[in-house]
C-alpha cells in the first residue's frame, strides 16, 4: 500500500492524476518515458520527511491521466501549460520543478518560459541543451537497414503494437537494458535509446532479466504494469512525434536563458552519455544555467536515476532545495 495521497485534478482542460505526500513548499515531479508518478515514490516519501510537499502527476497520456487525442497536443508547451494550471488549482504561487528523462525536458523549459513560476530546477539524465542546428527528423540518423528509434516511435502505429503486445516483457526489457545494472556501457552494450533495425523492433536486441534489479520490486513493477495496461503507450509515444514541432516552437524563445538555481545529475551508466557530444553539452551548461549550483555524476546508476539511486537523489535534491 503506498504512502502518498493519490487524486484527480482538472487542469489546463484535461484530467491529471496526481499522487502526492507532505506538506511545506511545493516540489513538483515530472516522471520520463515509460514511467509514471509512480517513479517518484521515494521522493515523495523523503521530501515529506524534510518539509516540502512533493507532488507528481501521471503526465498527459500516461497512466490514469487524461491521454488527448490529437498527436499535436503533446508538445512541451502543452505540458508545461499543464504543470503551470496545476500550480493554480493547488493554490500555489510557484513551485521547484525536478524531472528526469522527457519530465527533465519538461522541466527546464518550464523553468526558462515561467521563472515566475517554477523557482528553481532538478533535472536527471537530459541535459539543458540549446536549439540543435536542424529539427530532429533530420540531424537524427537512419538508412535503408537501421533508424534511431524517434524515428521508429514517430510512425503511428508501429510503436504501439510492439510495445503493447506484452507489457510486463516490454517494461522489463527497457527498465533493465537502461539500467546500472547492465554494467559499465560499452559500443556493444543493448541500448534501447540506439539504432532500431528496419525489419525488427526496438525490443529485439534488449535484454529479458530472469529476475529485476532489487530496486525494482515485484509489486512496484506491478503498479506499471498496470498503469499501462490503462493507458497503452500512443501517449507517451506522441511526445516523441512531436520533436520537430518542438524544435519549431523552440524559435520563439531562441537565446533565453533558465534564469533559476539549478542542479543537475545524471547516472555514471546512463544509455544518454554515450550519445555523441553528450560530455561537451553538460560541460557547457553554465553558458545556458548561469545559476547551476553543480553537475553530479551518480556512481554505478543508469537512466532510472531516482529508482536506482534514491537515496543518492532525495540527498542531494534536498540540499539544493535548503539551499535555495
């Protein structure tokens, strides 16, 4: 049985579900892909404990929140729009915002458009990166044998049926193959965030554990599965078919800053470092986060950074937000 509170809210037009625990100032939790509130079950635990109210949506699309159905209503400004009216109906003025994978996106845009808003930020995995020189469908690469997988995940459809047919297998494949747990990552190493072969899916080459790392358990693993089994996958995979329209949108506010304190870590094993430049973007972020209190490298963890690494995480999230 879970700790925290769980609710519906109505915001922005759509219908969010929310879990929640503790009260004081308000830490807002944005989960990646495929996760859900559920991800943050340990922050929420360890914030209450230190005198925050932390708050974590099921994103639109995921979960038992409302799944729009128009492909375009998954941008990032869709979900900030969101996460700004969930501010409103919880009665808060502002907010710290933290997310990780897609929410650590969500994360630092929200903090860069409404520094009004959103006080400070805590992204894991995703790096604050400037507007790439060309829209992802171009600079991402593919060829008559093998694709990156946004390129597999933006045609409709195809995603779906892969993912959906077992999603107990689908979610045990992609938490372990991007997880510490994997080893140190190497050129050979599964990579569900890699090169997805034209006659296959992005499951093929990951691995199926005979049993999950300890800081999966059995029923935590169970609340996903459920959760997807509700909501299928179109929603979080819409956020992937909406990356040129981001980087389209992104020309409004080229050259702006994230103005707010902010913090930064990622997992020593994380499938996103291997990804070529990733060492020079994280490196260069203080031109773009002039208020970034630091970048933390987490020992032996991968993607899942706030599942596999809590107590690493509420540590030092806790002192950012002491500090701030």
């Amino acid at each position: 049985m879970t700790p925290y509170r769980q609710a519906y809210i109505e915001a922005n037009g759509i219908r969010l579900h929310v879990a929640e625990q503790g009260e004081g100032p308000l830490v807002l939790l944005c989960h990646g892909f495929p996760e859900t509130s559920h991800a943050w079950r340990h922050q929420l635990a360890a914030l209450s404990r230190a005198g925050f109210r932390a708050v974590a949506p099921d994103l639109r699309g995921y979960g038992s929140s409302e799944c729009p159905p128009a492909t375009g209503q998954y941008t990032t400004l869709d979900v900030v729009g969101d996460l700004v009216a969930l501010l409103d109906v919880l009665g808060e003025r502002d907010a710290v915002v933290v997310g990780n994978d897609w929410g650590a996106t969500i994360a630092w845009q929200a903090a860069q458009l409404r520094p009004d808003r959103f006080r400070a930020v805590a992204a894991f995995g995703v790096p604050m990166m400037g507007r790439a020189p060309m829209a992802p469908s171009r600079l991402f690469p593919q060829n008559d044998h093998t694709r990156f997988y946004t390129h597999y995940f933006s045609e409709p459809g195809l995603a779906e049926a892969e993912l959906e047919r077992e999603v107990a297998t689908t979610l045990r494949k992609i938490y372990f193959s991007a997880s510490g747990d994997v080893g140190a990552r190497e050129a050979s190493t599964p990579n569900p965030f890699g090169l997805v072969r034209r006659d296959g899916g992005l499951l093929d080459a990951l691995i199926d554990p005979p049993a999950m790392p300890a800081w999966l358990a059995p029923t935590d693993l169970n609340k996903f599965v459920e959760a997807f089994n509700i909501s299928g996958f179109r929603g979080g995979l819409n956020y992937y078919r909406n990356l040129d329209r981001n980087w389209e949108l992104q020309s409004a506010f080229e050259g702006l800053l994230v103005e707010v304190p902010a913090l930064y870590l990622v997992g020593e094993r994380d499938t996103g470092l291997a990804m070529p430049g990733m060492h020079e973007i994280i490196a260069g972020m203080p031109r773009i986060v002039p208020k970034l209190a630091g970048s933390r490298i987490v020992p032996r963890a991968g993607h899942w950074l706030q599942q596999e690494a809590p107590d690493f995480v509420n540590s030092a999230l806790i002192e950012f937000l002491r500090d701030l």
